[in-house]
C-alpha cells in the first residue's frame, strides 16, 4: 500500500515537472514565434527599400541633392535669409533688454523708476 502510494506520488511530481516544462517550451517557441516575425518584416523593409535604392527616382534624388543636378526644362530659384537687422519699436525694445537683465538691475531700475 505504501508503495502504489508512493508510486503515485512520484507520477504525480513527475507530470507536475513535464507540464512545467511544457509551458516553459510554448512561451519560448511563442517568443521565438515572433522574433520571426519580426525579422520577416525587416526583410520585408529592406528588399523594399533596396529596390528604392536601385531606382531612377532615387539616383536623381541624390544627384539634386549632392551634385546641384537639374532638368534642362527646370529653372532654379534662390532663396536667402533676411540678415537685415530688423526695427522693433522702443517699448518692446526695452522689454526685451529688461528680460536679460540680472535681477538686481531690474529691482534697481524699478526702485529709481517710482
């Protein structure tokens, strides 16, 4: 009697730790699953973008960009910065030199401003 009892018991340890496992082995074949996955979409991306790479739009792209390249039938417009100083009226030109002010400057002017 105490032996079939044992028996048991050690059958029953024994599907506790192959269930286990079980588990262990579904939630790596699962990650395994979707890494994948994964990698199957960047290969999707990069044969997609190896075409692109390979195209004539691509190759003019980079040649308006890195070479000045253009079209016979295109005109070119230039565009520049106003680096001209710009007028701003007299109150906001103070308010902008009191905002870099220390702020015992501005405590002094306020004080000899009252």
């Amino acid at each position: 009697m105490v032996g079939v009892l044992f028996l048991i018991i050690w059958i029953g340890f024994g599907l506790i730790k192959i269930r286990a496992q079980r588990d262990l082995v579904r939630t790596q074949r699962e990650d395994l699953e979707s890494k994948i996955a994964d990698l199957e979409q960047d290969n999707k991306y990069l044969a997609s973008a190896s075409d692109y790479f390979k195209s004539d739009a691509y190759l003019e792209k980079e040649a308006r960009l890195k070479l000045n390249y253009k079209n016979a039938d295109e005109e070119v417009a230039f565009v520049y910065r106003d680096t001209g100083e710009k007028k701003i009226p007299a109150e906001q030109a103070w308010q902008v030199q009191l905002s870099k002010m220390p702020n015992w400057q501005k405590w002094f002017y306020y004080i000899l401003d009252k």
